[in-house]
C-alpha cells in the first residue's frame, strides 16, 4: 500500500481536462511540497511539476498542479494522445524522514 | 545536458549481493543529493534512499525495507553514485532508477533509464 493515494485508473477524450488527486497526510503533503511525475510508457519518470504548482522549462502549461491542506491535484487541459501515461505524485515524509510516492495513476486517452 | 546511467544490474539469488553504479555527466555532481528509486515489474514508484552531499556530510538515508541491507555511497571524483545490496529477497526484483535531486529543494529532477535487477533462484 502507498502512503500517497492516488486513484488506479483515469481517461478523457482528446481536447477534455482531467484531474488526478492525491491524498497524504500532515507528515507529507500537509506539511511539504507536493510532486508529480509523468512515466511515458516504457520509460523513465520525468519531472512533471515541482514545489505544488511549478512547471521545469519544457513542461506544457496544460499541465497544472494544487495542493489544499492534506490533498494535492494535477490538472491536464487539452488533453492530447501523447499525455497517456502513468501519472504519479511525491511528497517527502517527515516521520519517514524519506520520500513517499502515490500508487500511481494510468491516464488513458479515449 | 544532465545524463545519468545507470549499470551492474542482472540475476542474481535470493541472499546473494549486487552493486549497481550510476554515471553522472553534464552538470556538478559534488553539488547534488542523489537517490536511488525502485519500480517493481508492474507496480509503482518505491524511493530507497538517498546520500546527501559534501556540505552536508555525505548522510545517508534509507527506505525502512532496506535498512541494513543496502547501503548508498559515491565517488564526487569518478562522479559516480552507487548502491550495494546484500541480503536480497525476491521482493527486490525491481527497475533501479538513479535520480539527481534539484539543488533548490532537493527534490528528483533526473531520472536516469534504470537498471533491472532480479532476484530468482
């Protein structure tokens, strides 16, 4: 079980907006930047969004992240076929003194 | 460019050990905290620890699963990150992933393509 929660599963057809969540706890997300990665099928993570709601140079702006106490969301507009991916989240735990990681989340693109 | 390539993976049996090293380029090695990050064949993402830098003593952490099993070093003038593994289980059958964490935060920016072990007698 993943200390972050995330759900399994989301889909959107081309041009929609889709929202992932992921829930933590004081220990990580209350209390600690939230992250989130995108894995491309067969490849490594890429950093996705950094510090809650931050974007790295190269990253789309239809990519959008949140956090709201204990919670944390990434948003996709315009969704696109090439976004199909497993999204997950992070946050560093402080009781773990480590980083935890959400299950993940497979976006399909309908 | 920021590269990090990971090696030393492969077969090896339940108990036996396994080092894995992860090449860095394109950026200040010495500056950085690295990470070494899990994925199991079909499973999510899993952190196993981290070394921070000269600044800062070269600490380490470790992921509760790996606790005195594992242990994380590297080499700032070979600019090389490495993971010792002993004790290994069939449970640590994993993609091993080398990341460099960002200077502002500490957080993994780099990712390298990772390396497989699996543990199978």
């Amino acid at each position: 079980q993943s200390v972050l929660t995330q759900p399994p599963s989301a889909s959107g057809t081309p041009g929609q907006r889709v929202t992932i969540s992921c829930s933590g706890s004081s220990s990580n997300i209350g209390n600690n930047y939230v992250y989130w990665y995108q894995q491309l099928p067969g490849t490594a993570p890429k950093l996705l969004i950094y510090r809650n709601n931050q974007r790295p140079s190269g990253v789309p702006d239809r990519f959008s992240g949140s956090k709201s106490g204990t919670s944390a969301s990434l948003a996709i507009s315009g969704l696109r076929s090439e976004d199909e991916a497993d999204y997950y989240c992070a946050a560093w735990d402080d009781s773990l003194s480590g980083w935890v990681f959400g299950g993940g989340t497979k976006l399909t693109v309908l | 460019e920021v590269q990090l390539v990971e090696s030393g993976g492969g077969l090896v049996q339940p108990g036996g050990s396994l080092r894995l090293s992860c090449a860095a380029s394109g950026f200040t090695f010495s500056d950085h905290y690295m990470d070494w990050v899990r994925q199991a064949p079909g499973k999510g993402l899993e952190w196993v620890g981290r070394t921070r830098n000269k600044a800062n003593s070269y600490t380490t952490e470790y992921a509760a699963s790996v606790k005195g099993r594992f242990t994380i070093s590297r080499d700032d003038s070979k600019n090389s990150l490495y993971l010792q593994m002993n004790s290994l289980k069939t449970e640590d059958t994993a993609v091993y992933y080398c990341t460099r964490d960002a200077r502002s935060g500490s957080y993994p920016d780099y990712w390298g393509q990772g390396t497989l072990v699996t543990v199978s007698s």
